[in-house]
C-alpha cells in the first residue's frame, strides 16, 4: 500500500509528493520539536518559554518528516517550501494535516 499522495501547489503548479502516514519515529520527531521552547526547574512544571515558536517548530518538523519530493527532486525539500508563496506553502501544510486526520479517524 502506497502511503504518500500528491498535490499541486496553487501558484507555483509545484508537485509535491507528502506522506499520507508517519512512522512512530516520525512523529516523535514532530512531538518533541518543541522541547527546546519548554523549562523546568524541577522536573514536574513546565513552563512555555515561547509560545510561537512551540507551534513553528512543530510545523517545520512536519513539512520536514512529511514530504518526500517537490517537482521529482528530493533533495531540500524544507528549505524549498521555505522559498515559495505563502499560499503554496500553506496548502502543502493543510494537505499534511488533512491527510494526518483522516489516518487518525
């Protein structure tokens, strides 16, 4: 079973090849992203030392674990999204979460 879909972004017409499914690994990667952001003094409170930047980090982990290719080429697929139009990188995003949902209903 294939686990990845393709999209094509709405200004640039990039196609954009993301996973569908992630592996536990994956996801611990985009769960723990934020980790940076957090504090404790003694191990039991936490306290967000940014609260934009918890939900950044979580974004950019998940565009980089989620997808596979842009146009065919693999190769700096987030610092590629990174250059596009805020529209395109914004329908990649809710195209990932979209298919994410689906996998968790």
């Amino acid at each position: 079973m294939d686990f990845t879909k393709e999209i094509e972004t709405p200004i640039g017409k990039h196609k954009v090849v993301f996973k569908t499914i992630l592996s536990v690994a994956e996801r611990e990667r985009v769960e723990t992203s934020a980790m940076q952001f957090i504090e404790t003094d003694n191990g039991t409170d936490f306290k967000l030392t940014n609260t934009a930047q918890v939900t950044l980090a979580e974004k950019h982990e998940l565009l980089r674990v989620s997808v596979v290719s842009i146009d065919g080429d693999t190769v700096n697929c987030f610092d590629r999204i990174q250059k596009m139009y805020d529209k395109d990188g914004a329908a990649i995003l809710e195209a990932i979460l979209a298919e994410q949902k689906k996998m968790k209903d």
